[in-house]
C-alpha cells in the first residue's frame, strides 16, 4: 500500500480561520491588514479543491509534491501568524507590575521607604526592557512584513500550478447537529458483539481443560477482527468464574522483553506500580505471586517473534499450579507457533448479517434505520466489501451515523480507495477511506496522535489540551472556553467512530488507540511526525529530512547525551514529548530552547529533572508545559514571560515549595495543575488576578478567601485548604450595609470539592497554626455558610471543620447531583445533617465525630424512603455515640451493599430494620454492641474486637459467603446457631481468640466451605471431628496454636479436595494425620516452626499432584519418608533449619522439579541422590550448610559436576548463574 501521504486540508482550515480572526481584531495595522487578506483569498482559493488534491494523490505523485508545496508555506504563514499575535502580547506582559511582597498589612512609613529603595533599580531595569522590547519591535516588524509577503508570493506559484491539474471542487463535510451521543465504557459491551458465541465456547472449553498442550492458547487473525474482544469476552465469561486463583491482563506490543512482561504482570496483580526494575527483584516477586496459584494470564496483541525472550518467559511461568493457562493473541501464525505447540484458533470474519448488524447499531439510533429504506441496500453493499472485519464495520458505520444523504452514501461505496489491496492491507484501505470521509478538523486531531507509541494510554484532557495548543482545534476569535468545547466535541467524535477505546471511565479519562486503528495514524502521519522510541538508536533520524518535522516525542531511558544531534535540524519543531524518567541536563534545556523556538507543547512529565533552566521564559509561543511528576523544587521567574502559555501542568510535584510570583502575569493561562504537589504552602501574591483559570485544583487563600469570587471560570476538582486562616472573609456590602461574604463558589462548575480547615491531618493543623490565629468554631459556621458549592457538584468532602453545626445548605437541594460525601475530623459538630433525602447519594464515610452522642431520625431527613441511592456507608472513630436509632421507615437504606461501623466504643443499639440489600458489613472495636438486626442477603461479615454476645445475635445468615471473627480476647466458645444455616459459607476465619478452646461441633454441616484458617488461639487444643465432612475445603491454615497437638484423626481422608495444608507455629504439634495420604488434590503442604514434629506420615508418595513441599523450623524431624522421591508432580522443594536432618531422599523421580532450597541444616553432608538427572531444576539455594557449600563451590567441589547445569545457583553468600553474559546484559538495560 502507497506509504504516508499528506494531509493538508485542516492545516488550511486552522489557518483560514486564524486569519479570519486576526484581519478583525483591533490592534492589526492597516498595511498589515490588507496582506494578510491577501493571504486569506488565496488560501481560500486552495481550500476549495484541496480535497480532491488529497484522495488524488494516492495515484499521482505530482500531487503529492504541489501539496508538500503548500504545506510547507501554510506551516510557515502559521509561524508567521504566530509571531505577530504575540507581539501585542510581549508589550502589555513587559509594561504589567507584579508585587514583590505577600498582600498583607503593613507600616505605611517604613513600607513607603522600603519600597522607594528597591523599586528604583527594578524600575531601571523595567523601562531598559520594554525599550530594548520596542526598538525589537519596529525591527521584527520589518522582517514580518517581508515573511509576509514572501509567502503571498509562494501560494501564487502554488495557485499557478493547482490550473494544471484540473482539480474538482468538493463540498467538504459538515457536522450535523442533530447527531445522538452515545455513551461508552471500558469494558466489552456484550450488546455490541455479534457472531462470537462459538468462538467464545471453544476457548472457554480449553481452558478448563486439564492437558499440558492447552497451557498456552493462541488466537490468531488480522487486525480489527476482534481477538481483543473475544479475549475479553472469554476473560469475564461466568464459567471461569472460580477456577483461577488469579487473572491477569496485560497487554504486548512489538517491543517486548521478559524485563517488560514481569513488570506487568506484578502491576496487575498487586494493582500498584512496580518500582524495582531488577530482574532478579522481579522474578522472585513473581514467583512469590504465582507460586502454587491456578492464574489465567491474558497475553493481548503480541508481536514479537522472539524464541529467546519467550523460552526465558515460559520457564518463569512455570511456577504455577497445575490448570493454570496463557490466553495469547497476535496477528501472525509465526508468532503462535513460537508460543505453543497446540492449534491456534484461527479467528475469521463476521457472517454477513452480524457484520450488518454491528453496522447498523453504529449508523443508526435504535430503529432509525427503518425511516431511510433507500439507504440500507447502499449500506449492505459497503459492508459487502468490510470482509467481516468487526472494527471496520463499526468505524464505517459510525463515520455514516451523522449522514442522511443518499449521495454521500454512494461517494463512500463508490472510492476507489477499495481496490487498492488485499488482506489486511485492504482492511487499512477501508479505514483510510474512513479518515478521508472525516471533517477536517477532526482529521489532524486523530493523526497527532500518531507520535505516541502502540497501546499507549493517553488522558483525554491532557490530549485536547495539546490540540489546542499547536492550534488542531480553532473557533470563532480564539474564545478559550469554546476552543475546550469544541476539542471535547472532537474527542468524543473520533470515540464515537471507534478511533479511540476508552481505558477508564473515572473524571480523569484515559483512552488508547486501538492496533488496527493505529496501523492506520502511522499511515497518514507523514512526515511531519518522528517518533524515537529509544534513545538509544540514533539511527531511527538518519536520512530522514527533518525540516519537515513538526511533532516529535523521544520515548525511554532518555538522557541528554543520548538525544540525537540530528533532531535539533528540526528547528520548526513546535511539539516536543518525553516519555521517559532520565535526568534533563541545564544544557539540554538551553539546546531545546535555542534549537526549537517556535515550540508550543513541551512535555517532560515523569522526567527526572531537578531544576528548569531560567531560558525558559526565551518560548514566548509555548502554550503548554507538562512538568508533572517530577522532582522539581521551585520553577524559575523567568516562566512569567511565557504570554502564550494556557497550560501548566505541575501535578504530582511533591518537592514543590513554591510558585514564582511573576507567574501571575500569565493572563492566558487556563490550567494551572498543582494537583497532589503536597509540600506547596501556599499560592503566589494575588494568584487571584489569573482570572483565566479554568484548572486550579488546590487553593490556599490565606487570610481572605473572598477573592475566589473573582476566579469565576474554576471547573472540575477544587480543594481549598487551611481554611482554618481564614479569618477576613466579610468584604462584600449588601443592600442594607451589611457586609456579608460569598458565596464564592455557587458559581463555578465544580464536580469535586474538598474543604479542609487544616491539610487533612490534625496534626498538621495544629502545627500550622498557632491558637491566635486559628478560626473560632463561630466563624467556621459562618464561613461553610458561604461555601455551598454548585448543584452539579457529584463528590464533597469535609476535613477538620471547627463549627459544632454543618451547614443548611447540606439538606437542600443544592447538592442534589451528590454522589459521594465525605465528613472526617468535623470533631466539634454536635449532630449530623440531614442527608437521607440526596436521591444520588452512593458514597457516605463519616469520621471522627467526637461530639455526636446520637445519630437519630434527623439523619434520614424524614424522607420516606431514606438514602434511597447508597450503597456503602461508613462511620468510623465516633467515641461518644451511644446509639444508633431506626430511621423513621421500614424502606431505610435500600440499596446499601457495604456497611462499616468501626472504632465507636460506646456504641449500643443500631437501627433493628431497614438494610434489605447488604452484601458486606464490618463492626469493628465496638465493644458494647451486644444485638444487631437481621440482614436477610448479608454475605461478608467481619466481627472484631466486639462483645461475645454479639455472635449470638449473628444468627440465620442463610446468604453468607466468608466469615471473619477476629480480635474477641473473652470469647470462650463460638455459638452453634452461627453457623446453624450457613449452607452457602465459603471461607472462615476465626483469629485472635486466645481463649476459644475449639470450633463449633456442627462446623461440618458446612459443606460448601472452601477456606479453613485458624491463627493465635493460644488455648485452641482440639478440632471437631466434623472436619473431616468438609468435603469441598480447598485451603487449611492453621498458625500459632500452641495448644493445639493434632488434628482429628482420620480428618483428612475424604478432605478430597484439599489444596493447600498450612501448618504454622504450632509447638505442640507432633504428627500429621495418618489418613493424610488420601487428600490426593492437596498441591501445596507447608510445615513451619512446629517444634515437637518428629516425622511426617509414611504414604505420601499417594499425594500425586503435590508441587510445594515447605518444611520449616522443625529441629525434631530427623527424616523424610522415602514417598517424597516419587512425587513426580513436585516442583518447589525447601527443607530449612532443620538440624538433626542426616539427608534428603533421592531426587532422580522428581521430573518436574523447578526449585530446591536447603539452608541450616549442618548434618546434610552431601546433594540427594540424582540431582545430576533433574532437566527441569532452574533454582538451586544451599546455605548455612558447610559440608555442602563446600562440596557445591563452583569448579572445585566433589559436586559442582552434579549442579552446573542449573541456571540459577546461590551457593553461601555467593550467585552463580550460568550465563553471566545474559544477566549483566539484563542489569545493565535495568
């Protein structure tokens, strides 16, 4: 297929419309005026035919080279239209004051003094700048002039030469205003997927299927034909739902490393990011996460085709339990082949009436379809030629939902752009033909996004603001609120097209690009776009001419030496991205500055620099600068020149103290994101004053908080914080002469709010402010007063206040739009509000009341139906509320599915009826609650450090799932009646009772239980004989029950489906069962710190699918049984301190054996036999084991021969691996 062609047609249509605006703005010379209407005409001229230019090129390449013509000069005139806004903006930014000192009282006479003795030379200094500024101002409007003119001249000659091509003149696409919003999601919208059910079975089947060739499962097909979408449909199918202990998704793209996939993986699992970027750190994470679990790992999009990686990859996969399996998706069959040696399931196209199905549900609204019969055989013949490729119907279908006419219909059907190819090729041809069909400004906006890598997750704001800023989105006189609107609308468009898929659906929306779709921005980017992707590889710019280049972004361990010389020849650079976390050097800094001057974004986010070069004030046309996540301390005076500048985003700066104060002669500025940079104090001298702020999310007002009143554009998240300060808050006057403040923020479009009297910490509070200064309760009654918040708010939370009263505005409707609420540390507030009547409300978590005594009828508002819309409630830290009373109605807390009461020591009754929907309640630390009601669909319930009578209360749980009693130090036994009829109960667990002597006699009617763990009863000494009718008990955990010298004998015998066996601490322990050798599902045995232990059972040769085997601590146990060398399924072995063990049985058997660890055990003297034998050993670990150190060190011991095949070998304090080669290549790249 024909490679990036050009697309000029929005450039033109941004820059027409920036000409527009200039030739009727005020300040434009007459002379100047004139040229560039001038320069209007012709361009207006171009733009008539230059969508014919573009679809024509494809075959003639002199059309291709008269539009690089053209885009060259109106890339220029853009620069030149540039400079000359920014000038005016120079002028009144160099003649604008800004104070030195905070804005707070002061001796007038001194003051006066003071300020005449420093403001003398400052003042100098002023007017030497703005008469330097003008004598560059009459120069540089000379050589404007002269630009000016030079491009009149070039887009004549491209005028001239356009007559020869007998260009057509096409009506360019118009948006219709009556096109439906769809709302979308993250997730697989099953309603949107047609024809997959087969597939879907298929795959399920073989995952639960037990044989090793399923371990990995490729699906293989083209791109947009829909393996993501099978993966995930398969991933949530309910059928899975319990047969993997872990599920994992990670997605692969071209550049993959096993470093890349561990890392991955760990951030899955444990669902934070993974710092350690040591292989060997990560490794043993991984084991650490996988060992002995079931997982189902999700492979998505894999390219490369790396036998190396994989094999390193495999054999670290290997750790978990049997049944666990690899879904893979790709493209290629190469790469599937490489992965597995079982079939891939080959995905194909749709049938026709499912590919016409998923077309009509992207071009039509529900039924619409009917209105327009002329357009549905069209429709059929486009589909026709989609191949059943899923995301080119939907693309296609949504690219048509806006158009009602028959003819643009046709024009779609009838491009020539269909025959171009074949095979994935023509499925890009189809989607090319969907991006020529897109409006104009909708057409650059989706080609920027080409600079970012395959998969990567974008932030939708941080997108549309880029856009703005290198001018892709344009609007009637550059309004900076509707440049925002309209950037959203275009966002939402290509969404609505399926050119982005959403990631997350939180306020802050990440999206990605799906591969196909991708495929298809690197196709039409040109090259005005350069991705590097690793720094290291100056070649990826070799060759290539980069004055053309107008985009570029440097991805990964990026350090300044390392950035290619080359890329500084791209000196029309007006977009700039790192994505990287390497140092920026002082001289790097001065070199972008200098080589880029025309730079409008620059990106260092999550980049390690420490300080910003004070030449960064030299990009009078930057518009957005990314510093966020950086370990920035102070920014320089000098970001106060940036006239342009409309975004600042500074969040997660959390070395930041403070902000320079020149920043506020940023009259542009729309975004100034301070968000979680928590050692920020406080805010320049009149931060008011930017009263462009649309983005401001932490205010710190001082004594005055009035002058919010004049940020009246503030909108999304707010948290104001040290309220507490605020004590000069009454400077408006009223009618009747009455000073009165606010409110300030009913009119700002807030969807979250935070007010915090100190900074979310008593604590803190306290040491920011001295008792003079502190606010009394009085004044924080009348200042929350005036801070009531718009009605769209949806999230409010309330920290530290000091009144004894929350305020009116709280039952009223204007927080009816409230979802979540949040009132912690309001310690002086005597009753809580009125909020049973927010129709909304989702989220309520109350602490740290420590004046409310009661919490009564009042709650619920007296609405008939309180809290209607709840669903998880908290009440934490209440150390006089006494009682909790029913709310006035039967229908209290309809759908409340997680309650939690913690910490309310004198708490005795709570409400007898309502709480029809609870799924999850946790009473915690309140010990004189002694009776609760009845939950008829409870299924988690969690009693700790409660009385024991409330036990017995906890009776006729026919729904629960998993039972946790912990911390009940006087509970001597556990009531019959509490697992009377918990049938459907799946795990239990009962700790921190150290005078509960044993469980419940009827603990064996509860056959359904799958989890059994048992912790520091110090006087627990039996089970019930009732164990052993456990039947479906998977995991047995016993720790630290000294008491405790057996289990039941024979309790393990029809334990058929026992997994896991865990024996921790327990001293008195002096066997295992006899019967043991009959749990033939038990995976994994463990055995810890069990002083008294002699011998474990003979028969264990009988446990045929045991794969961890962990002896731990047991000086006693002088041997293992001879059944241990006959596990063939055993892969972990890990024998330590245990002393008077003479030897270890022989090994030659244990075929599957991954991992062998001895430490401590000094009378070992030599290796089991047969360890030479053993294929499969990856890990050896020997310490603390003298002899056989000495035996073991590496091309002198008696064994060495017997282990020097094992990769992985730490033998004493020392490592040895057996390719050392491949791991410091692995710590280097780290």
């Amino acid at each position: 297929m024909e490679v990036a062609s050009l697309i000029v047609s929005p450039l033109l249509q941004v820059i027409y419309e920036k000409l527009a605006s200039y030739v009727n703005g005020v300040e434009t010379p007459k002379v100047q005026k004139k040229n560039i209407k001038k320069l209007q005409d012709k361009l207006f001229i171009i733009q008539a035919v230059i969508q014919d230019a573009e679809e024509r090129q494809l075959k003639d390449n002199r059309v291709q080279i008269w539009l690089s013509k053209l885009r060259d000069a109106a890339y220029d005139a853009d620069d030149l239209l540039d400079e000359i806004t920014t000038q005016p903006l120079l002028r009144r930014s160099l003649k604008q004051r800004v104070p030195s000192e905070s804005w707070k009282w002061k001796d007038p006479v001194k003051d006066q003094l003071r300020r005449i003795q420093s403001s003398i030379s400052k003042e100098t200094r002023r007017q030497v700048r703005i008469t330097s500024f003008a004598i560059q101002s009459i120069l540089s409007s000379f050589e404007m002039r002269r630009k000016l003119t030079d491009i009149i001249e070039r887009l004549d000659d491209i005028a001239r030469e356009m007559s020869a091509f007998s260009f057509k003149d096409v009506v360019a696409y118009k948006r219709s205003d009556t096109r439906e919003k769809r709302v979308t999601g993250p997730d697989v919208d099953e309603s949107q997927v047609h024809g997959r059910a087969e597939d879907v079975k298929k795959i399920v089947d073989l995952l639960l299927s037990s044989g090793a060739d399923t371990w990995v499962i490729p699906i293989v097909g083209i791109g947009g034909i829909g393996k993501t979408t099978l993966a995930q449909l398969v991933y949530n199918d309910p059928r899975l739902d319990g047969h993997f202990d872990k599920k994992i998704w990670v997605s692969l793209y071209d550049s993959f490393s096993t470093k890349r996939l561990l890392t991955e993986i760990l951030e899955c699992l444990t669902e934070h990011k993974c710092e350690s970027s040591q292989m060997g750190v990560l490794q043993s994470k991984l084991r650490g996460s996988l060992y002995g679990k079931r997982y189902l790992l999700v492979m998505d999009d894999m390219w490369a085709d790396d036998q190396e990686e994989w094999d390193k990859v495999r054999s670290l996969l290997r750790c978990g339990a049997e049944g666990s399996k690899i879904m893979v998706t790709t493209r290629t069959e190469r790469v599937a082949s490489i992965m597995s040696n079982a079939p891939s399931h080959l995905l194909e196209g749709l049938a026709k009436d499912d590919c016409w199905t998923l077309f009509k549900q992207q071009a039509f609204a529900y039924g619409e379809e009917n209105d327009f019969p002329n357009l549905l055989p069209i429709g059929l013949r486009i589909i026709d030629k989609c191949q059943g490729v899923p995301l080119a119907a939907k693309v296609l279908g949504g690219l048509l939902r806006s158009k009602r006419e028959e003819d643009e219909w046709l024009r779609l059907q009838e491009s020539d752009l269909w025959s171009l190819d074949t095979g994935e090729n023509r499925i890009l041809s189809v989607l090319r033909l969907s991006f020529n069909h897109l409006p104009s400004n909708l057409k650059r906006c989706f080609a920027y996004c080409a600079i970012y890598p395959r998969n990567y997750h974008l932030n939708k704001e941080k997108l549309i603001q880029q856009w703005i800023a290198v001018g892709l989105v344009q609007s009637a006189g550059d309004n900076l609120h509707m440049l925002e609107q309209m950037g959203n609308e275009c966002f939402n468009d290509l969404l609505d097209m399926s050119f982005f898929q959403l990631t997350s659906s939180s306020d802050a929306v990440e999206f990605k690009i799906p591969s196909l779709i991708y495929d298809l921005a690197k196709l039409i980017a040109g090259k005005e776009f350069l991705t590097i992707e690793n720094s290291d590889q100056p070649q990826v710019v070799t060759g290539r001419n980069l004055a053309e280049t107008r985009y570029a972004l440097v991805e990964n361990n990026f350090r300044s030496s390392l950035l290619p010389k080359a890329l500084f020849k791209a000196h029309k650079l007006c977009s700039l991205n790192f994505l990287s976390s390497g140092d920026i050097s002082m001289e790097a800094q001065r070199n972008i500055v200098q080589c880029f001057r025309h730079l409008k974004i620059l990106n260092l986010s999550g980049s390690g620099i420490e300080r910003l070069h004070r030449s960064i004030g030299d990009l009078i046309y930057l518009r957005y600068l990314d510093l966020s996540n950086t370990p920035l301390q102070t920014l320089p005076e000098t970001i106060g020149h940036l006239c342009n500048l409309r975004t600042l985003d500074l969040s997660g700066c959390t070395n930041l103290l403070e902000l320079p104060g020149e920043i506020v002669k940023l009259v542009n500025l729309m975004h100034l994101n301070v968000k979680d940079c928590t050692r920020l104090a406080s805010l320049p001298a009149f931060w008011w004053s930017m009263v462009s702020l649309r983005t401001l999310p932490i205010v710190i007002p001082g004594k005055n908080i009035a002058m919010l009143d004049c940020l009246k554009d503030l909108q999304g998240e707010l948290k104001i914080k040290y309220l507490v300060n605020c004590t000069d808050f009454a400077l408006k006057v009223g009618p009747d002469g009455i000073k009165y403040a606010g409110p300030f923020l009913k009119h700002l479009q807030l969807h979250t709010l935070d007010l915090f009297w100190g900074d979310g910490g008593e604590d803190k509070l306290n040491r920011n402010t001295s008792r003079q200064t502190r606010q009394p309760g009085h004044d924080s009654q009348r200042l929350i007063r005036e801070l009531c918040p718009s009605p769209n708010i949806r999230r409010l939370s309330i920290n530290g206040y000091l009144g004894r009263q929350l305020p009116g505005w709280m039952k009223s409707d204007a927080i009816h739009n409230l979802t979540v609420l949040e009132l912690i540390n309001c310690k002086s507030v005597e009753t809580l509000p009125m909020l049973g009547q927010l129709p909304v409300l989702k989220c309520l978590n109350i602490q740290g009341m420590d004046n409310v005594v009661k919490i009564d009828n009042e709650f619920s508002g007296g609405a008939m139906w309180p809290f209607p819309s709840l669903n998880e409630l908290t009440l934490q830290d209440f150390p006089e509320l006494r009682t909790w009373e029913d709310m006035g109605s039967t229908e209290a807390f309809p759908c409340l599915k997680k309650l939690s009461i913690m910490n309310c020591p004198l708490l005795k009754t709570m409400p007898s009826f309502g709480f029809p929907c609870l799924k999850r309640l946790s009473v915690m630390k309140c010990p004189l609650l002694k009776t609760m009601p009845s939950f008829p669909t409870l299924q988690h319930l969690m009693l700790q450090d409660c009385d024991p009578l409330l036990l017995r209360s906890a009776a006729d749980l026919r729904t629960l799932l998993t039972l946790v009693i912990d911390s009940f130090c006087e509970l001597d036994f556990i009531p019959k009646v509490l697992l009377e009829n918990c049938l459907f109960l799946v795990s239990l667990t009962v700790i921190s009772c150290p005078k509960l002597p044993t469980l419940p006699a009827n603990l064996g009617r509860v056959t359904a239980l799958r989890s059994l763990k048992i912790g520091w009863c110090e006087m627990l000494d039996s089970l019930p004989h009732g164990l052993a009718n456990l039947i479906s008990l998977e995991n047995l955990e016993i720790i630290e029950c000294p008491s405790l010298i057996a289990l039941p004998e024979q309790s393990l015998e029809r334990l058929s489906s026992l997994r896991s066996l865990s024996i921790e601490n327990c001293n008195g322990f002096t066997s295992l069962p006899r019967g043991m050798q009959h749990a033939t599902a038990l995976e994994r045995l463990t055995v810890m710190y069990c002083s008294n232990l002699a011998s474990l059972p003979d028969g264990l040769q009988n446990l045929l699918v045991l794969k961890s085997l962990t002896i731990l601590s047991c000086p006693d146990l002088a041997s293992l049984p001879d059944g241990v060398q006959h596990m063939k399924m055993l892969q972990n072995l890990e024998i330590r301190i245990c002393p008077k063990l003479m030897a270890l049985p022989k090994v030659k058997d244990l075929i599957s054996l991954r991992s062998l660890a001895i430490s401590d055990c000094q009378n070992i003297k030599s290796l089991p036999e047969g360890i030479e034998q053993l294929s499969e050993l990856q890990h050896l670990s020997i310490q603390d084991c003298p002899e056989l150190e000495k035996r073991c060190k590496e091309g002198k011991g008696e064994d060495w021969l017997k282990i020097s095949h094992i990769p992985y070998k730490h033998i004493g304090a020392i490592s040895v691996l057996q390719n050392r080669q491949d791991t410091a290549a692995s710590s280097s790249s780290s």
